[in-house]
C-alpha cells in the first residue's frame, strides 16, 4: 500500500522554506514557459485583481505587471485596454484619493500632492484634484485635528501638549500657519475646561 500522506508532508514542509532565491527562481521558470497569449490572459487576470482591491492608477498597475515579469509589449497593451474601457483613470484615482484620504486621515493638500506624485499621477491631474479641498478646509481640518488629539493629551503641560501637536499636524503636511492657529485653539478648548 502507497502511503500517500508522507508525500504530502515532504511537499508542504518544503513548499513553507523556500528561500526568496528558490521564489525568484520559480518565478522566472514559469515566465519563460509562458506564450503571449498566456501573457495577455495572466496580465488582465492580475490587472482586474488588483483593481478588486481598490482602485489603482495606470503607474500602480504597470508596478504591479513589471513585479510580475510580464513583457513591456504586453504591458502597454493591457493598460490601453484597460484605460480605453474606463477601468482605470487617473483623474477619477485622484479625485476619490483626494477626498478619501483628505476626510479620513487628516492629510494637507502638500501632504496628498506627495502621496500622490509616490503613485505616479501627473501634476496637472493632481492639480484638478486637489481643487476639491480649499484653505478654509484645511483650516478646519487641521483645527479639528488638534482639538482630537489635545483632549487625549489635557492632562500633559502645555509646552508638551503644544510640541506633539505641532510635530503631528507637520507630519500630516500643514502649513505653519495653519499649525499655529490650530495648536492655539486646542490649548484654549483645554484651558477653557
């Protein structure tokens, strides 16, 4: 009798210890093996996974394609298609980062710029993306900040209540401005309590 489970186990425990050399390897080996058909079918497959995830821009994609190996003719391809049937656009990427990561996480208009310009998108897209956000916005999005932050922090002295909000609004992209008139407003909210 073939015990087929000892099999099994040898398969696994080498499938777990695979060094990133023997990854790479492999890798390449079902890369070479690949016809451009099999490209074009895997390059789409990956592209309508990635964008399952979340919506992505056409920098973000091709990454994702190159990572994979698939040839440049195939690439280009595949990103026209997919850019000509509206699966991906940068300017709607932009415009949804924009408003998402603006309410959500508190970011100035410098700090999504950099963001951003790390995923590929062209300054005049992220222009006209960032129109959605005015000063007054993030005047209030910064003071909004601070007060969150300084009612955890009340019972700290103010120098120290003063140092960790300017660093956190600084690091979120505000300007000096903004981050004097926010950090004065917590401190008085505190105070007035």
């Amino acid at each position: 009798m073939v015990d087929y489970a000892h099999g099994a186990e040898e398969r696994a425990a080498r499938k777990k210890y695979r060094s990133a050399r023997e990854i790479a390897q492999r890798k390449k080996e079902r890369a070479e093996a690949r016809t451009e058909e099999d490209w074009t079918r895997y390059a789409k497959d990956l592209c309508y996974r990635q964008l399952g995830m979340m919506e992505r821009s056409v920098f973000q994609l091709r990454q994702a394609l190159e990572r994979n190996l698939v040839p440049e003719a195939i690439i280009v391809h595949t990103l026209d298609a997919f850019k000509v049937s509206g699966l991906v656009d940068d300017a709607r990427f932009a415009a949804m980062f924009v408003r998402s990561k603006f309410a959500e996480k508190t970011i100035s208009r410098r700090g999504l710029t950099q963001e951003l310009l790390r995923r590929g998108i062209a300054p005049d897209i992220i222009a006209d993306a960032l129109e959605q956000i005015d000063t007054e916005d993030e005047q209030h999005a910064a003071v909004e900040f601070a007060l969150r932050k300084a009612h955890s922090m009340r019972l700290l002295e103010p120098d120290v209540i003063r140092r960790r909000l300017y660093s956190a609004l600084a690091r979120r992209g505000f300007s000096a401005d903004h981050i004097r008139y926010a950090v004065e407003q917590a401190l008085s909210s505190i105070q007035d309590k």
